[in-house]
C-alpha cells in the first residue's frame, strides 16, 4: 500500500493509464475521500469568538450587579461588533474555501435561524418584562448547539447544548444576579471549549496537509 | 459472474477525482488539482472525459474577478461510483481465502 502511494506521488498521477488492481482501487478512494475530510475542517474562530464575547459579557454584567456599577450591563452592546467580526470571518472564509460539503447550506441555515432568533429574543426581553429572560436565552443557546454537534457527531457541542438547557432549567431556581453566571458556564462549554477542540483539530490537519 | 469494472472509473487519476467529488457538495479545479498532485493539462484531459461521461457537471464563472472552474458530481455519476465500489468489493471477497 505504502509503496502504491510512493509511486502516486512520484507519478504525479501523470500516466493515467498505469493498471489499478481492484485493491489499489479501494485504497486511492479512500485516501481521497480521507483528504477532503482532514480539508472539511471547522477552523473554530466563530465558536471561539461567541464562546468568549459571551463570557465576557455574562461575568461583567454580574460583577457590575455585585459591586453596583451602574449601566454595566450595556457591556452586551459588545455583541454588535461580534457580529460584524462573524460576518467578516464568515466572507473571508468562504473565500478562502476551495470547495463546498454536503452541510455547509444545513449549519448556515441553522446559525442563521437562531442569530435572528437571538436578535428577536434580544427586543422582545427588552421591551417587556419577562420572568428570568437569562432561562430563555440558554433555552435558544441550546437549540443550535445541540442541532448542530448531533448531526455532525460532534460530542463537545452535543454535551454543550445538553448543557445550555440544563442551566436554563437552574436559572429558574437561581436569584438574580447569580443566574447570569449560569450564561458564563453554557457559552464555556456550548462554544468556547468546543471552539478550541475544533481549533486544534484544524491546526493539526493543517499541518498534515503542507 | 462479475460485472465489467467501469473503464471510465478505473483509472487511476479519474478515480481520485470522482472520490473527492462524491465527498464534497462541489469542488474548485484548484482543490482537485493539490489533493491529486495533478498536472493541471493532464487534470483537465481527465475532467473532460468524466463530463462526456456524464459523470460529473463543470461550471466555469468569474470569482473575484478571475476565472474559477468548480466540478460536482451529478446523480450518474454518484450512481456510476456506488456501483464501481461494489463491484471491488464483489472482486476482493472472492479473491480472500476462505476461512
């Protein structure tokens, strides 16, 4: 097998007429198919980026509320500028892109659903009172999260959506301000700890690639 | 009896074309061209005779402002390779001793 690959990268696939065995056949197939797979790779800037501007936001609005600093929980404005930087990461990525995977319509029909779901949920909170608001967000959180590493096998983002709707359920329980802390934990474990898994997968099948 | 290997798939440069396509929605030349470590003269003999084939669809566009060929395998061609590998499989199982 070794010694078939030696003489396809020697050849450079120039004489194309060369004889396969049907073994030989089975095994370019599969280093091919193996190829685009270490190339379809989440780079994991995006779930980084909400990972940690969720984060951020989640334990400054709670210090804010804990050492009465007034207006601190407008720190969640910071989340326009994240979304120019994924709209940014988003068109530079698909640039960058070479080819298209069967899934990639399905995430960013998924990601996009659930980014106006978050801009709706965002006004609708703001214009009316609504019991423990923090339990719907982690709700919606849970949503793509767990959609998303279901149907990509993807166990960190499986366990992150589980997550996400397990802190939903103790922010009901929680007093306010210790509830937001709970939107801390579920972008740590929905986004930002998968972000580094897919991070390093995509740096070391980088490498594999040169 | 065994089935005939398909002549269009069994070659070598073809093939590898084909199981790249089969694992991505579409491809650009250029992607098809590092993965196989292809000449791009030669590639583009190969793509030709896959797309008389019928076998794969090749859309040339602007990108950018520079021309960009992108493949993707069509529902014959998916059908075409879906019956190549069983047919390997079918040589392979016969030519394993039995145990």
């Amino acid at each position: 097998m070794t010694l078939f690959f030696k003489d396809v990268k020697r050849n450079n696939m120039q004489h194309d007429e060369e004889p396969l065995s049907e073994r030989q056949s089975l095994e370019l197939i599969a280093q091919m198919i193996n190829k685009a797979k270490c190339d379809y790779q989440d780079t994991g800037v995006s779930t980084l980026l909400w990972g940690g501007v969720i984060s951020f936001c989640s334990i400054v609005n709670f210090l804010g509320f804990e050492m009465h600093i007034t207006g601190i929980e407008n720190v969640w404005v910071l989340t326009i500028p994240a979304v120019v930087a994924q709209v940014y990461i988003s068109i530079q990525e698909r640039k960058r892109k070479k080819f298209k995977g069967h899934e990639d319509s399905i995430m960013g029909g998924i990601w996009m659903s659930f980014g106006i779901s978050m801009f709706l949920l965002s006004f609708y909170t703001g214009k009316f009172t609504v019991p423990s608001p923090n339990a719907i967000f982690l709700i919606v959180y849970g949503v793509p999260t767990f959609a998303v590493g279901f149907s990509l096998r993807f166990t960190p983002m499986v366990i992150g959506g589980l997550a996400c709707w397990v802190f939903a359920v103790a922010t009901m329980y929680t007093p306010f301000p210790y509830s937001i802390l709970y939107s801390a934990g579920a972008a740590q474990l929905a986004w930002f700890i998968p972000g580094l898994i897919l991070r390093r997968r995509y740096l070391k099948a980088k490498r594999g690639n040169v | 009896m065994f089935k005939e290997l398909d002549p269009i798939l069994h070659s070598q440069l073809r093939l590898a074309v084909m199981s790249l396509l089969i694992s991505v929605k579409e491809a650009d030349f250029t992607f098809i061209r590092e993965k196989t470590n292809a000449t791009a003269g030669n590639l583009s003999v190969q793509v030709q005779k896959l797309k008389e084939a019928g076998y794969i669809e090749v859309v040339k566009e602007f990108k950018d402002n520079y021309p960009n060929t992108t493949c993707h395998i069509t529902p014959v061609g998916i059908k075409a390779f879906e019956e190549y590998v069983k047919a390997l499989q079918e040589y392979l199982k016969v030519g394993q001793p039995k145990q």
